[in-house]
C-alpha cells in the first residue's frame, strides 16, 4: 500500500503550541500512515484496503450506511423506543434514558454534548442523558458483569432518577489503554471486550433498544486510534451475520459518528484535527475545541437519522423549560470570611460547599413530572468526587458576599451524589425538592452541593461565570409524538451514516 505521508507532517510547526507538541505532532502523524480515513477508503480499489486486508467501509461490504435486513431490524428496535415508567423505580416519570459508557475521552465529549443539550431547549423533554462514561477504565474493565464500573454506572442511572428499565439507547465509545497489539490481532482483542460490554449491557437494562459505537480520534496512539473501528465494524458484521442466521436478540448494534481523520489532512466531509485546536497537550484527550467538534458532530448525526431523531428531537416543541443557575459561589471553612462569587469554578475540595441558586418565578406548582439539575465538571486532572445535595436551609444569601461564616447551612438531604471524571456533566434529579418549593409558593430554589468530611483529590464545578452554567431543567407531561408523522418526514429515514 503506498502512501504520502509528508503531507500531514508539514503542517504542525506552525500550529503546534510549543516545541515538544511539534515533535509529538511529527510523530503521532507519521505513525498514522494509513491517511485515509475509513469511511473515505473504496472497497474496489485493493490499495484501500488497511495493510492488505482491513475491508473499506464502516459496514460489511464497504458501505458507510446500514442496509437490508440489518437496518430492517434497527429500525423495528428504535421504533419501539417510547418514553417507559419503571417497575424497578415506581417514583420515575416516564422517560428515556440515553447513556454514555466510555472511557476518560468519551466522558469529556458525551459531557459537553449532554451540557449543550440542557441549554438548547430543543431535545424531547422525556429524554434523560446520563453520564455514565469514566476515566481511567478502559474496556477490559468493564466487558464482564461483576466489574466494579457497573456500580458506577447504576449510581449515575440512579442519580438521573432512572430506573435500569427506562435506559433504551445507549453510546459506546471505549478502547483498550496503550493498544492491544499489532493489526489485526489487537482489534479482534478489543471487539471481543465491546462485545462483553453489550452482553453486559443488555442483561442490565432489559428495554435497551440501541447502542452506538464510535472509534476514538485521532491522536498520539496511531495506528492503535485508526484501527479501533475494525472492532467496532467487525462487531456490527456479528449482528449481520446473526440477523442472517435468525438467532439474533441484542439491541441494534450501528455506527455513531465516525470521530476519524488523518489530523490536519481533512476528510471528504471536511472533519480534521489540530492539535492545537482540538487536542490537549498530551495528544490523546480533547480540548475545549475537541470536545466541541465532538458533541457538534454527535448531535447533527443524531438529528438527521430518522431512526433517532424521532425520539430525541421532539415535534412541536416538547422541549423541557431550562434554568440557569441566578446565582452560584463556593464558600471555604479554610477561608471563612472570603467570598468566592466572581470565582469561574467552584471548588470541590475539603472543607468546601457548593452553593446554586434557581430562579422559578413563573412556574406554577404541580405542572413537572421531572426536575434535574445539570453542571459541568471542570476539565482539571481530579474531576469531582462523590458527595451529597441538601436544599438550603432558610435565608438569605448573595453571590457578591457569601462565605462560610455567613452561609446558610445545609437543610433537607435531597441526594448523594456519584463521582465524575474531568470534563463530564452531573445530571441529578431534583424533582421532589422543586415541587415542595414551588407548592410553598418560592420563588427560588437554593441548592448545597458538599463533598465528604475528606476528599483525596480536590476539583471543581464550573460556575455561571465559566460560560457554563449549571442549569435546572424543569419537564411537564407531554404526549410523546413520533417526529416523522409530525413533520419530520424531512428526515433521511435510510438510517444512521459515517458522519
């Protein structure tokens, strides 16, 4: 297979932020040889396929869409999707649960995807996004049901206010830390842990409908990031080959985005990374930008794909009403008379209180079925511990002065709260609390969010001044419409697509 691959190395001297990044840059690039996207590969020219043998296309048979009987039974999976109560949580509203489940990566991306959807008053008010991607667990970790990562993923289910039986779609974006071996060995390695991963899945949330699979980016671990979607593909071509036999019963296995591209060389969509626009400085995780190009691309993938845009994108406006928090600071016990209000992250930390304040004026009592509180956690190294959210107790307070000798101190427990990795969003339910508050006739809401008597690893919240504030997102009963018998026949109803 012959390849150019000075091209993509030329451009990084400029671009890279500092002399040592240029170097990774040369590397990561030059390692990634194979150029071409895989989406972008033609299976009827032989020198397209990855060193001999690695088959175009992100479907069997070099197609980047799902057909025949594969996407017959996509479809007849999502069109089953309809918001559920659960028998498991009889205190839930109906609702969907669309998780995330990934490593460190796909917990930063899936958070500022989850965090531009609570703002954006757009997406199906039934629809609860839950965060339940971690860092620091790659997929060897959590392909067999007795690994530790499923008592996290049930304390994030379970913080949302879901039962396991309302979760019906789900993200998968996972991989195995530093490669798991030369092509083709090494992606047959992670295939059969992603496989673990939705047996364990569908074992554990028995109305699971879908799981999207995505590949990582580009990035430092070349060629290991490029050849992770042969796994995902060659997963998928199970499903195929088990729909063909008749013994398939897994949730519909298809492709989310497609993330790849040969760093500053552009696929034919236009999808490409600069280190110095997308990447951190370790060339693995994504910055600010990364994070955004990922979310961006994700939520335009779901909302032109029929088989999900129908759920997730309401017809008619069911979107829920959103909240910016009206006034947030942290307040020290270190620190007793310092306010901390101006403060862009609100510190998580020993002997530290969070404290949110919600505007509801407006809003009458007995009109929501659901309430979350949504915030970012910010993209340090620790993330934000697990802790616990009271409601305030009486009086008041302002942002410009609050401290910890004159802050109110924590009233009602309202609920624990689970662990979060850098750069991910909490999505707690708070439903309970409002509707007390509004019932009492308040015009406001005021939460305390506290970290345990002693915290290992201290980290942040973003506050309203980061640009990323946290939200409460307020949703009534609404009758669910199917989006394409009302108006979104628009929508490309061939099904999901390389991004």
């Amino acid at each position: 297979m012959s390849m150019d691959i000075s091209a993509p190395c030329t451009g990084y001297a400029a671009s890279a932020r500092t002399l040592a990044t240029a170097i990774l840059c040369l590397i990561a690039s030059c390692a990634s040889a194979q150029t071409l996207p895989l989406s972008d590969r033609d299976i009827d020219n032989p020198t397209h396929w990855y060193l001999g043998i690695g088959e175009p296309g992100l479907y069997p048979g070099g197609a980047n869409l799902p057909g025949g009987a594969h996407l017959a039974y996509g479809l007849n999976r999502t069109n089953a999707i309809r918001p559920l109560g659960s028998a498991l949580l009889p205190s839930s509203a109906p609702a969907i649960g669309f998780v995330a489940v990934g490593m460190s990566n796909a917990n930063q991306e899936w958070g500022r995807f989850a965090w531009l959807a609570a703002n954006g008053a757009r997406h199906n008010a039934r629809v609860v996004l839950v965060d339940a991607a971690q860092g620091g667990i790659d997929a060897t970790e959590m392909d067999e049901p007795g690994e530790p990562y499923w008592n996290f993923f049930d304390q994030r289910v379970a913080a949302a206010g879901l039962g396991l039986d309302q979760v019906q779609a789900v993200w998968l974006k996972q991989s195995i830390q530093g490669g798991a071996g030369v092509f083709p060995t090494g992606a047959a390695t992670l295939q059969q842990s992603l496989a673990g991963i939705v047996d364990v899945l569908q074992a554990h949330c028995p109305n699971l409908q879908v799981i999207l699979l995505s590949s990582r980016i580009w990035g430092a671990g070349e060629p290991w990031n490029f050849e992770t979607a042969f796994a995902v593909k060659d997963l998928i071509r199970s499903q195929v080959d088990a729909i063909s036999a008749g013994t398939e019963s897994r949730p519909w296995l298809a492709w989310g985005p497609y993330l790849w591209a040969d760093g500053l060389s552009p696929r034919s969509d236009g999808l490409f990374w600069d280190p110095a626009l997308h990447l951190e400085a370790d060339l693995t995780h994504p910055s600010a930008g990364g994070e955004q190009q990922v979310a961006d691309r994700l939520d335009a993938y779901l909302a032109t794909q029929y088989a999900f845009a129908r759920w997730l994108f309401p017809a008619g406006g069911a979107a829920p009403i959103t909240r910016t928090a009206s006034a947030d600071a942290h307040v020290d016990n270190t620190q007793p008379n310092t306010n901390f209000g101006a403060d862009p992250a609100l510190r998580w930390a020993t002997g530290t209180r969070i404290y949110l304040r919600f505007d509801l004026s407006g809003l009458a009592a007995g009109l929501f079925e659901r309430v979350r509180l949504v915030y970012r956690v910010e993209s340090t190294p620790n993330g934000a511990g697990a802790g616990f959210a009271y409601l305030a107790s009486p009086g008041a307070w302002s942002e410009a002065t609050l401290n910890w000798a004159n802050a109110p101190a924590p009233g009602t427990l309202i609920r624990s709260i689970p662990s979060t990795s850098r750069g991910g969003v909490v999505d707690l339910d708070v439903t309970a609390a409002t509707q007390a508050a509004l019932l009492a006739g308040s015009t406001s809401i005021s939460l305390v969010l506290v970290p345990p008597a002693k915290v290992g690893f201290p980290g942040a919240v973003l506050s309203r001044e980061s640009g990323e504030s946290p939200v409460l997102l307020l949703s009534g009963p609404t009758l669910f419409v199917d989006g394409f018998e009302q108006g979104l026949g628009s929508i490309r109803s061939s099904g999901p697509s390389a991004d």
